[in-house]
C-alpha cells in the first residue's frame, strides 16, 4: 500500500485493501467495443449449451424411468401367463354344467328385494322412534347413540344397494 500498487480504505477499525486500477492500462473504445461483443458472441454460447444441456437431462430422466429390455421380458411373459391362466378360467367356466338357471336367478333377485324392502322399512321405524325420543332429550343425537350402544349404518359405512 505504501508502494502504491494496492489501494486502503479503512472503514471503522476495518481496512480494506484492493488493486490500484489507476497503474492498470485503459482500454480503447474499440478494445471495449470488441471484448462487448466477444461477451455476447459467448453468453449467446453459453444460452445455447444450457438448451442443450437440459434436453439431454430431461432424455436420460426419461431413459433412467423407462424399463430395460430385461425388465419388459420379464412384463411379458407374466403378463402372457395371466392371460393364459384367465384364458383357462374363462374356458372352465364357459364349460360349467353348473350355471344358474332363469328361475334361481329370479329368485335370488326378488329375495333381495324383499330383505332390501324389510331394512328400509326397519331403518324407518327405528330413525322415527329414536326422534321421537330425542325431543326431549337435552343431549345430541350422537351422545344419546353413545349411552344407548346404538351403532348405525353410517359408522360401519354400509349403505343401502339401490332400488332396483
């Protein structure tokens, strides 16, 4: 610094020292004008480096989740073997003696109905009696459900099958 060739500030009880620029040689407008534009020329690589840079990132993540050759083998010959297992499954039930016949069909059906016809009308029996209690009940429904031991559909989420 006493030399010259380095500059000292001091800020505080902090000095700071840097390069004297004063004994460095000042370029020409022409030598500015040509290092701006070996800037751009470079940034202008650079951009285009980047580009490509990530199209190559975004192909090998997509090769890097694809499955190998070996990999799509072995989907394959499960794939083929649950088809032939289906296929066999598909044929034995096709050949069953055993099908159910119009007439049981039917029946099942209208006993569905029936039981289904039954729980409607008992669930309604059941929500009209349990209001009629809780008029005058000071608690909530739900306390009162808690004291009794009273489960509805809702908490075991069984509903309804559709009226068909």
């Amino acid at each position: 610094a006493q030399q010259g060739h380095i500059r000292e500030k001091a800020y505080g009880k902090q000095k700071i020292y840097f390069a004297n620029q004063e004994q460095l040689p000042a370029a020409s407008e022409a030598e500015l004008r040509s290092l701006d534009g070996e800037i751009t020329t470079r940034a202008a690589e650079v951009q285009a480096l980047q580009q490509s840079c990530r199209q190559l990132e975004a192909e090998l993540k997509d090769l890097n989740s694809s499955m190998t050759t070996s990999e799509m083998a072995k989907e394959l010959e499960e794939l083929r073997r649950e088809c032939t297992s289906y296929s066999e499954k598909l044929e034995r039930m096709k050949s069953a003696s055993n099908h159910v016949t119009p007439e049981e069909k039917e029946k099942v059906c209208s006993e569905q109905k029936l039981y289904c016809k039954e729980w409607r009308r008992r669930k309604r029996m059941a929500t009209e009696l349990l209001d009629a209690i809780l008029e005058g009940y000071p608690k909530s429904k739900k306390q009162f459900f808690e004291e009794v031991g009273i489960e509805t559909d809702e908490d075991h989420q069984v509903t309804l099958p559709a009226a068909v």
